[in-house]
C-alpha cells in the first residue's frame, strides 16, 4: 500500500506524464481507501482544468503589462536574502 506521501507525488507526477499501469492501480487503490488523498486528487485536477483555460489570457496580460526594472532588482534582491 502507497503512503499518503507517496500518493502525492504520484499524483503530482502524473500530471506532467503518463505513469506506469502498475504504479496507475496502486495509486487508484489508495486513492479508492484514502479520503484525503482523493480530495487532494480532486482538487488537482480542478487546478490542472482551470490552469487550461489560462494561456489565451496570460500571453495578452503579458504583452499589455511589464514590470520594471526597479521592481525586477527589488524582486532578484528578495529571493537571494531568502536564500
């Protein structure tokens, strides 16, 4: 049986490609017994359909907005003191 850790990063996974029909049932299996696991699963897959509909607005976003050079150094500044 997959743990709850493992399920996620197969479903995760599988998102950007096609697993393995035996790694496939496994997961189902968990994910018939595993209530959590599923609404995890769910909400995926909700995020995957929506993030679809995106590119046709994104590409027009990003051609009609920058950002500047100011917030750009402001931004390289955050993520290395993150770091």
């Amino acid at each position: 049986m997959l743990s709850c850790k493992e399920a996620a990063k197969l479903l995760s996974q599988s998102l950007d490609e096609r697993l393995p029909l035996t790694t496939r049932i496994r997961l189902r299996w968990h994910l018939s017994l595993c209530r959590l696991c599923t609404r995890y699963y769910r909400q995926l897959d909700f995020l995957r359909r929506i993030l679809g509909t995106l590119p046709d607005h994104v590409d027009e976003a990003a051609s009609s907005e920058s950002l500047s050079e100011d917030a750009k150094r402001r931004i390289r500044e955050h993520l290395k003191s993150d770091g």
